[in-house]
C-alpha cells in the first residue's frame, strides 16, 4: 500500500467540508505581551504540547488601522508560542493583484496551512482555492470569501450581533434612566462593505424589538477624519441627543472630537465598536462621553493560527468531541462596560 505524505493525509479531513458549520466559541485569550508596538493577544485553548513541526502562511491588509495592526501582530506572537510553527507572513497590502500574488508565493513554497484575512474576500477566492486544491488547508479570516471552497475553517467576528448588542445595552440604558421618545445616533463604518451593513441590520432590529428608531446616521468610512466631519454635521442638525453608537472606536477618535469641539459631552452618551484599549481606559476612568464598546477583538487572528496549526498536524479542537476542527467559528461581541472593563482590558488593541 503506497504511504501518504502527511499534507495529503490531513487532505482527507479539510477537502468538502468547508460550507458553513457549526459555530464554536474558543476558550478565553490569557497570554497578554506589551512591546513597543502594541499590545499582542494570544490564545491559550490549543494543545501547547509539540507536535509535528509545521509552516503557517499569513496574509493580510496593510497595517493602516488599529485593529488591522493589532490583526497581524496576534498572529505572530501567537505563532511564537508554539516550538513547532514556524510562521511566513506576507506584507500586507491593500493591493488586490499583490496580495494575491503573496498568497501565490506561500502556495509555491508548499507551507502545511494558510491563514487569510483578505482585503476583498471576492477577489482572493480564486487563490485561496487553488491552495485547498494542492492539499493546504485554508483559514479564512474575517472577510469570507466567495465560496466555501476555498476555505477550510471560517473564523470572524459577529458583525450583526455587534449591532444587535449594541442597540440592546443603548435601549436597556436609556430605558433605566426613563428616557422617552430618545434620539438615537449612528456613525457607520464603510456603507459599500457588507460587514457595516450587518452591523447597521443588527443595530437597527434591536431598536426596533424595543420600539425605538436611529433618528439619524452617517457612514465615516472608517477613518476618524471622516468620523468627525460627519458627527459633526450631525450635530449641528440635531439639536437633542440621548445616546449615539459610533462603529469603530478608531473612527471614534474623530467623533469624539467632534463631540468635545460642540460642547455636548454631558448631553448624552456614547458606544464604541471593536474595543481599542484607549475606548476601554476611557470607560474604566468614567470621565468621558464613551460609556460602553462592543467588541470585535482582533484576537481572532491569534485563534486562526492556532486552528492552522491543528488542521496542519491533522488534530481537532480540544474539549470537542468532534475529531475535526469546526468549518465555522464566529467570536462574540461582548459589550465592554465600566462594570466588567477590568475583563477585557487585556484584549483591547493598540
């Protein structure tokens, strides 16, 4: 009987079931390392005993954002905490043609398993399919890709759950302080991505569970100059405010701005969205307009490339009993408060 290499062995457990599956929740990010860049967050959930040495490719987009930042610096402090990985990471681009054709490169030095956050998930399918078809199992980070072909393991964030969290801690609140008819506000991210229209969705329904409605938004595409230009239209067309949700917490720093120029940071209050450690020291100190951030921690990119590692060795998750790692795990948007910050401080972002 002829012997199967290793690659073509773990084959047998990723090719044809990666259509969406089961959601799984991994165990809570423990390992926390501080260095000049930032603060890096590491999962501790997979087996740390070493096991067969293998090589992760990583791609992602430029480092142009806090959260993209902190994205790839998880992956690589997480990959230094296993003696059996050895990590290849690509430089990030926002270039379609040059991401793909880094993943191209990984692909050509035949690494056991590929991590990819891609910059437009429709244009890196095609490549991140080629990779399944020559054996390398695929992690497909955040941004899904156009087909599950092309993926072995989804792992991303709860766009709609972080709306939907979010609508829910602003109508409990508003409720709790016998505010009626409230004008709520929101600052969007980008309106063309699918993500910002989820979050828009969840935001929206959960209002409207509790008969409440946005009054009022603007998409600031993600950056904080556009975040305070448009808050600060909003502003100045409405005259009354009880409460605004902001998506991005990297974007919030121009509406925070923008808040603080007008004079209205005791009007009313503020959500975050993805939980950066400045929104979070800003809750724990209770001394500005934010009050509450709902997460969508870039600890998931640590989390991938311990699922790559495990897809690579042909093992599953521990604590399942499934022999296989799940084809879909989607973390949850937990809303940071003064009252549980001190929990989650250490996944905040840089």
């Amino acid at each position: 009987m002829t012997q199967l290499s290793p690659r073509l062995l773990n084959r047998r457990f990723f090719l044809g079931s990666a259509a969406a599956g089961a959601t799984a929740a991994l165990a809570a990010c423990t390992s926390n390392d501080s260095d000049s860049s930032g603060t890096t967050t590491t999962a501790t959930n997979a087996s740390a005993a070493p096991g067969r040495p293998v090589t992760i490719g990583f791609s992602a987009p430029a480092a142009d954002h806090g959260w993209m930042g902190a994205i790839s610096l998880n992956a690589t402090a997480q990959a230094d905490q296993f003696s059996d990985v050895t990590l290849q990471a690509t430089e990030g681009t926002n270039d379609v043609q040059q991401q793909i054709s880094a993943v191209r490169t990984l692909i050509d030095r035949e690494v056991d398993a590929l991590v990819i956050l891609p910059f437009d998930g429709n244009a890196l399918t095609e490549i991140a399919t080629e990779a399944m078809s020559a054996g390398i199992p695929v992690v497909n980070l955040d941004r899904v890709f156009a087909s599950p072909l092309a993926y072995r393991t989804w792992i991303g964030g709860d766009n709609y759950g972080m709306g939907a969290n979010a609508g829910r801690y602003i109508a409990d609140t508003l409720r709790s302080r016998n505010v009626n008819n409230p004008v709520i506000v929101e600052i969007a991210g980008i309106d063309s991505l699918e993500l910002t229209q989820e979050r828009s969705r969840g935001f929206r329904e959960a209002l409207e569970a509790r008969g409440l409605s946005v009054a009022a938004r603007q998409a600031a595409d993600f950056t904080a100059a556009t975040g305070q230009e448009v808050t600060a239209q909003i502003l100045q067309a409405e005259g009354q405010i009880d409460a605004l949700w902001n998506h991005d917490d990297d974007q919030g720093i121009g509406v925070e701005a923008a808040i603080r120029q007008a004079g209205r940071e005791d009007e009313f209050f503020m959500v975050g969205g993805a939980g950066s450690r400045r929104v979070m020291d800003q809750i724990k100190s209770d001394n500005a307009v934010i009050k509450a951030t709902v997460l969508y921690s870039p600890s998931m990119s640590s989390s991938a490339i311990s699922l790559a590692r495990l897809l690579a060795q042909g093992s599953g998750l521990s604590g399942m009993a499934e022999h296989e790692v799940p084809a879909s795990i989607t973390t949850y948007s937990a809303v940071v408060t003064r009252d549980n910050v001190d929990d989650y401080l250490a996944v905040g972002f840089e």
